[in-house]
C-alpha cells in the first residue's frame, strides 16, 4: 500500500473544475492534491463538449450558475495569456426566423445587458455576441493542471477515491481503488457524474446526478470556407440546443443534442444523431445540409435531478465540500467555481495565504485534436 500522505485539502476529480480548484488552492499556498479516477485529465465531461467560453449573454440573473460565470470572465484572459492557452476569439451570431423569435431574441439581448455583457441587435433581427469564444477544453484543463503542478500541488491519475473517513483529530482519510491513502482536513467532491456517488461516502444522499448526453458531428469546413462565428439558436430553458461553431483546428463542429439517460457508461452517439443534428444545424449553417460528417462524439453532462450548480458542505459530513451539478458551463464558470470553493476552504478551517502570481509555462502539445482525443479515449473504455 502506498504510504499515507497528510495534506490540507484533497479535490476529487480532475475535470476542469477539479483542476481551476486544485489551482486556486494551490496559489494560495495550501497543500493540495487532486485525485483522478481516468487515466488522464479531462476525459469526461470536460473533454467532451462544445469547448466555447460563454460570456453569460443568456444566462440567468440572479442565479449562482450566472454569478459564477461573470466571475470567470473577469479572471479568464489573465489566465488564456500567462499559460498559452489556444483561444478562437471569433464571437456568436443569433437568427431570428420568425416574428416570435426575433421577440424572443430582444429578450436575450435585454438580459444580456442587464448582465453588462456587450451585445448588438442588427437591423434584420440577428443578434451579435462579439465576447463568445472557443477553446480546446482538453489543453486549457492539462494547462490549469500543470499551473496548479507549479505552485505545489501534486496530481494523482487513476486514483478513484472509494473510501472516505473521519480521520481524528479532526479531518478525513481518503482511500483510492489504486491504494493511496490521502489525510486531509478537507476535500472539495468535483467528481463530474459520480459527485453523487462520492457524497454516499460519507452517507449524503441529498443530491442525484444523471446524465445528459450531447452528441456532435465534426465536419471539414464546407467548401474549404472557415466559420467565423459560432452560430446559435434562441435557447430554450432546458438546454441551449444545436450550435454550429468552428474548432481551434479549423473544423465546423455542430451539435449537441440533450438526451437524458441513466446508465453513466454510454458515451456513444445514437444511429439517428446525424439526421436530427443536421436537421437543426442546416437551418442555422445551410452548408451543412449536405456535407459529410467526418466524426462524431458523445460527451455526458453531468445533471442534477432538481438541482442546478450545487457548492456548499455534506451535510453530514462538513469537511467533504461539494461542487456538484454543473451541467454545460463548466468549463466557462470553473475560474469562478474555484474562487467560491476556496472561500468555502477558508471557512472549513483552512488558512489561505496571498494569491501567488501566475507562473506560466508551454501550452501542451498532442498529435491528434481534442474532439478526437478524448472520444477515442472513452471508446477504448468501454471496450
């Protein structure tokens, strides 16, 4: 068995929240270790979807989900500059196809500027979103993760933690499947789909996670023509439906849809994804009417059943902090995630020094594009 290690804080899960947590906590000068249940970082939920950093144009006021991403985006372009992290500031565009719509879009482009995020309604109804962007959300969490590596922190892969202990004086024991044990004083549950699964640890059944998988075709850019804008249709309150928008690598990427399911293991993409992504995608990017998908992904989206974006202590357990249900905007909110978790730290008992400047370092190079990456990857786990 490996030999026990006394920190102060573990945080399980190493998607991109777990690692912009490990990060905030590690600049802080706290010792902290995140433990990861894949082989890699990344490749769940946080691997597998859109990649777009929201601006929170059409979210929700006064909603936590809302504050925490207007949080991140006055914290992300430090960030973006200091590790190198690839950014296609390109901007979103919404069409109106109808009176009803164009009404509905005058809504959002109110909401948007309650929220003070700069939007401009055209002339034919279409609303401009210039601060949308996209990412390669593999690269930005493995560069948040090495950051966090620099101040300190130490990462554990294959780690799957399956036993949580009160450990006296005061604190917990955490056991992983691999035989680490971890001591710490607190840790932050950021465990993606198996949040809930973690919380039954510690006996906290208070909370459910289900999953709802997005599904997303890949295609080589009609014609040889790039997309200069992600392209957007008026959200409904359940999900913000099929988008078409260009990669860091040049690819149209359209998708996703929201399937709800209860098996955690599916990340395949359904036989009628195609017809029914495509049906939408064509009416927002006509190209893709008839284009040929090249690729194809799964990516499951960790939902809660009535619950929406859930930080806060175990009831039962106060030094086991939950960041739980965090649906699609993960990887835009997780700066801002990461800064109310640390405040949550603080409370359980745990000393923060000053925030530590930004140490930067190369962005991480890999052979094949994330959406492939991460897919191929979830295949082979399953086979």
């Amino acid at each position: 068995m490996a030999p026990i290690n006394q920190i102060q804080v573990a945080v399980i899960g190493g998607g991109v929240v777990g690692c912009a947590v490990t990060l905030a906590l590690a600049r802080r000068g706290v010792a902290v270790a995140l433990l990861e249940a894949e082989a890699g970082l990344g490749l769940a939920a946080s691997g597998t979807n859109s990649g777009i950093l929201h601006t929170g144009f059409d979210s929700t006021m006064d909603e936590l989900e809302t504050e925490l991403i207007l949080a991140s985006g006055a914290l992300r372009e430090p960030l973006l500059d200091a590790l190198g992290i690839p950014v296609l500031r390109c901007g979103a565009l919404m069409t109106a196809r109808d009176p009803a719509q164009a009404e509905g879009i005058r809504a959002v482009a109110a909401s948007a500027r309650r929220n003070d995020i700069p939007v401009a309604v055209r002339e034919d109804g279409a609303l401009e979103i210039p601060g949308e962007a996209v990412t390669d959300p593999v690269a930005y969490t493995v560069a948040v993760a090495a950051e966090a590596e620099r101040h300190g922190a130490a990462l554990h892969v294959s780690a799957r933690v399956d036993a949580i202990e009160r450990d006296a004086p005061a604190g917990l024991r955490l056991r992983t499947e691999s035989g680490l044990v971890i001591r710490c004083a607190v840790a932050v549950n950021c465990a993606g789909l198996h949040a809930d699964r973690v919380a039954r640890l510690v006996g906290d059944d208070s909370f459910s996670i289900y999953p709802r998988k997005g599904e997303f075709l890949v295609f080589d850019a009609p014609a040889g023509e790039p997309l200069e804008r992600i392209l957007v249709p008026l959200p409904s309150r359940r999900t913000k439906g099929v988008l078409v928008f260009p990669t860091i690598d040049g690819k149209v990427i359209a998708g996703p849809t929201a399937v709800d399911l209860e098996d955690k293991r599916d990340w395949s993409v359904r036989p009628g994804a195609r017809a029914e992504i495509v049906a939408k995608a064509a009416v927002l990017y006509p190209p893709l009417a008839d284009a040929e998908p090249l690729f194809s992904y799964a990516g499951l989206r960790p939902a809660g059943r009535g619950v929406n974006y859930l930080i806060g202590a175990a009831p039962p357990c106060p030094a086991l902090i939950h960041v739980a249900a965090i649906r699609s905007t993960g990887l835009t909110a997780s700066l801002g995630i990461a800064e109310r978790v640390t405040q949550l730290v603080e409370a359980a008992g745990v000393p923060l020094g000053a925030e530590a400047a930004l140490k930067g370092g190369a962005a991480p190079q890999h052979d094949a594009p994330w959406w492939r990456r991460t897919a191929e990857y979830r295949a082979g786990v399953a086979a």
